[in-house]
C-alpha cells in the first residue's frame, strides 16, 4: 500500500513532525477511508508553539499596521489563487459538495483575511475631555499570544475568521483545526510560509480536543482563547479558563427556529428553508432545524417542501452536481440515525428520508444520511431540545403568533432565528422577542461581516464580527492625563 501523506504542524514558520511521532487517521467521509495522518500532538508540541508564539509576539506587534495589513491581504491573495486545490482538499475531508466548498467556504476564508486587513486600519480609539481637569483616550493593546480553537464544520472558513482578527491586531495565535477536518489548515500553513508571514506569529498544532486543546486553554501564557464547537466542550473550556480569568469567546450549539407565518411569501419561504434545513447536510450551526408554519398555510407548505425533500438526491461530494454530500465521520452519522430513531420512540412520524444512503462506486463505504422531516413531535421533546446536527428537521403548526414564540424560545440554546412575514410590525415586533443573536426576516445566512456575530443562552458568550472580534483580541486601557 502507498504510504499517506502526513500533515505536519507549523510552529515557529515551519512545518514540523510532532515530537511524539504519533500520528492519527484523517478520514475521507464519502469514501469511509483513511486518506492521510495528521500529528497527534500533544502538550510538548503546545509548549513548543506558544514558546514561538511569545518569542515572535512582541515584533509583530510593533509592526506598523499597514504591514499587517498587507501580509493579511497577500494571504487572502493566495487563498483565492488556490481557490480549487483548497476547494477540492475540504470537500474531500469535510463530505460537503465541492460547489458548496468552491462558493462559500473558501471564498469566505479569503474575505476572512482581507476584511480584517482593512478593519484593523479603521479601529479607533475614543477620547474624552473632562474641561480643566483631564483628556482620557482608550489604547487597544494586543493580548499578546491569542488561542483560537475551531470545528469542523466550515473549517477553513471558520478557523480563519478567529485567525484573521488575533493577526490583525497584534497578537501571535497558537490555532488548532478541528482533528476531523485538517487538511484546509495544513494547507494553510503552507501558504503563510509563501506570503512571508513572520515566524511564529501563526502557529497551527494538529490533533485531539483533550491534547492540544486543552493544553492550549491551560498553558498560562494564553491569556485569549476564541472557540467555536460544541457546548458540552464550551463548558469544559469555560470551567478550565474562568478561574485563570483569561478573555473567553464561546461561540457554541443551536437549535434555531424558523418560523413562517401565513402572510408570507411562501414560494421564497420554501426555497430558503430547503437551504437552511439542508445546507452542508445541516452541519451548519446557524441551520434551521426547527420549522413552525402557522396553521393556514401548514398543509400546502408541507405538500411541496416533503415533495422537493423527497426528491433531494444524496452523492458523491466530489461530482460538480452534487447538492447533498456526506456527513463527517461514522461517528456523527450513528449519531444522526439514533436521534432520527429516538424521534420515533417520542412518537414523531418521518415524512421524509429517515434512513442511511448507501451510494454505488467509490462511495459505497460513506457516511450518508437522507435529508429527513419529522412530524407530530411537541416543544419538549428531546428531538426537540438537543442539537443533532444533521440533515433532520422537526415541523410543527403554531396557531397565534404568541404561541410561535413560546416554540421558538422553548429550547435552551439561542443562535440564530429565522422569520418569514410579509407584515413589516410583525417581523420587528417579532425579531425583538426572540431569544437568538441572529435573527433573519425573510432571508437566511446572509452576512455582513462588520455585524457583531453570536449567542444567547447555551449558545454562547461574546460577539464575534466586525470590531468585536478586534476588541475581542486586545486589551483596552484608559489613559487619562491631567489638563
Ligand atoms: P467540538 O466541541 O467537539 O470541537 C470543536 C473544537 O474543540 C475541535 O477543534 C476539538 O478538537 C476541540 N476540543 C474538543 N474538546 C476540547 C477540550 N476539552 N478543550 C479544548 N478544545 C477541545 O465541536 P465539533 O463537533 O467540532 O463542531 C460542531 C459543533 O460546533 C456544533 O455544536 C455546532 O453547533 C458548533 N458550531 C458553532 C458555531 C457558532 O458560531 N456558534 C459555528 C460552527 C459550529
């Protein structure tokens, strides 16, 4: 058998084994077969990259922004290059369709990079005068060395949007990619090494949540740690970090809402929702998984969006025409089809999918799921309350708009909700009342970079996005001098 390619880690600017020598599987998920091995780092090769990291922080800091910003861009520059190398590498290691990986996640990785660039050249300071007693003025201050911890996914897309701000505002980042997903960020690191990005100021360690991350959100020269996954695992971080008092981003779980009332227009409703069910398998976080129609219009909503399921085709992600790829890994796949048969045993009824897709040709090994509609499930429900994470959603009627709102905040998590109304008092009176951080009137997943981005509730704490994320990354001082 040909040997697989190993990825390395990139500490202090270059790619390096990890020091144990051990490495893991990376597993292709369409193909259920192990493709290349990435570093099962651990705690040494932590240590060796926040040593780097706060070697290389204090230059980089002094750089002149303009500097940094140019670095920035010209890494943005590369990623576009590379457009269909990193396209194809997070199709291979995520299942998502390579259109998907071509149109949203790498492009966003590269619009990443260059709106940071341009941000941190317009992060003001204030200035307060006090008449005849004193001038005060904020300093933002790097953190020094931020830790960035992401999932897997959006991998490139979202490893980058907590990369790209720690970069832009001084710091040296010690990052570590989903074990999952690691090609992107392997790939990653390779293109820093050409843009001339000095070293150690991104440094990338590989490998398990419980090695490399935890020694990431312990090691006490990280005063910064940004995460992004799970909230079990935004618990574990927050128990860990709190009592080190270190600057904590959790952008955790959701179970968002979508809700449509029968003033809307139900053509636009059902195209989105077909989207914001399915997009990326539904391993999205800001994906609707819970749909509230309102009783007039349920069953002509209902005939078309199970019919348009019902004909959703699942294949290869690689094929140009693929819409619906693979789920992740075996593991969350046994993790989709058990909460799809605990749906069941709550007395839901599968309208639509409900069952593994098993593929002919290289993919018949792969993790594939059935885009799935369950009915007849209530609010309390474990359906209902936990995150699955996959191509399932719920769907129920609702009769008064209060009602709609008691369902949409009846869960313990508060990303994002979604609105589909025609009545414009409505859509206010209804996005003010929802318990989310986003909330989408008549569209979905439409972002603006500069808006602040987050959760309420299990769902998270702090914002990222826009000045957030840089005022995230530094330390504000007060500097008052007497007048
Ligand atoms: P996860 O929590 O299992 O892992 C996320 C990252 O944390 C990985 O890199 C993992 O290795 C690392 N990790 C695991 N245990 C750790 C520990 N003890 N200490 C430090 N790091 C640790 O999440 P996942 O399964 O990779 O991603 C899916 C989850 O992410 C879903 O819950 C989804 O909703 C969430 N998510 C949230 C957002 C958001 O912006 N709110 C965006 C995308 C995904």
């Amino acid at each position: 058998m040909a040997t697989m390619e190993k990825l390395s880690n990139y500490i202090d600017g270059k790619l390096t084994p990890p020091v144990s020598g051990h490495y893991l599987d990376n597993i292709e998920p369409a193909a259920g077969t192990a493709y290349s091995q990435l570093p099962d780092s651990d705690e040494q090769d932590v240590a060796l990259a926040v040593a780097a990291a706060t070697r290389a922080a204090p230059a980089w800091a002094a750089t002149p922004i303009e500097k940094r910003s140019a670095l920035l861009h010209r890494i943005a520059d590369l990623i576009e290059q590379r457009l269909e190398e990193l396209a194809r590498a997070e199709s291979i290691d995520n299942g998502k369709p390579i259109a998907l990986a071509r149109t949203v996640d790498i492009p966003r990785a590269a619009a990443n990079f260059r709106y940071f660039a341009s941000a941190i050249i317009n992060f003001t300071s204030q200035a307060y005068v006090t008449p005849d007693k004193g001038l005060n003025y904020t300093l933002h201050q790097p953190v020094g060395v931020a830790g960035c911890i992401s999932p897997w996914n959006l991998p490139l897309y979202l490893f980058t949007w907590k990369i790209a701000p720690a970069l832009a505002a001084g710091n040296a980042v010690v990052a570590k990619p989903s074990e999952v997903t690691p090609m992107t960020a392997f790939l990653l690191s390779k293109i820093c090494i050409e843009a001339g990005l000095p070293a150690g100021v991104l440094n990338i360690v590989h490998g398990l949540g419980n090695k490399v991350g935890e020694a990431i959100v312990v090691h006490p020269d990280v005063p910064a740690i940004s995460f992004t996954g799970g909230t079990a695992t935004g618990q574990r971080i927050a128990a860990k970090a709190a009592p080190m008092f270190k600057k904590l981003s959790l952008e955790l779980g959701g179970k968002n809402p979508n809700i449509i009332f029968a003033d809307a227009d139900l053509d636009e409703a059902l195209a989105t929702t077909l989207r914001s069910s399915f997009a990326n398998q539904g391993q999205i976080c800001l994906c609707g998984s819970r749909i509230y129609v309102q009783q007039e219009v349920y069953d002509k909503f209902m005939d078309a969006f199970v019919a348009k399921v019902r004909k959703m085709q699942v294949g290869d992600p690689l094929e140009e025409t693929t819409k619906t790829g693979a789920v992740v890994s075996e593991a969350h796949m046994h993790k989709i089809l058990d909460y799809i048969r605990l749906a069941q045993e709550e007395g839901g009824t599968i309208v639509a999918g409900g069952e593994r897709v098993v593929p002919e040709g290289r993919c018949r090994n792969g993790y594939f799921v059935q885009p799935t509609i369950i009915t007849g499930l209530d609010i309390g429900c474990r359906t209902n309350q936990e995150e699955i994470f996959g191509p399932v959603v719920t769907v129920q009627p609702f009769a008064t708009e209060k009602e709609a709102l008691a369902l949409a905040n009846g869960t313990g998590y508060g990303l994002s909700a979604t609105v589909w109304t025609s009545n414009l008092q409505r859509a206010h009176r209804v996005a003010a009342a929802l318990q989310a951080g986003i909330v989408w009137i008549n569209c979905w997943l439409v972002r603006d970079l500069r808006t602040p981005f987050g959760g309420m509730k299990q769902s998270g704490v702090g914002r990222e996005g826009g000045m957030h994320a840089l005022e995230f990354f530094t330390e504000t001082k007060n500097v008052c001098v007497k007048v």
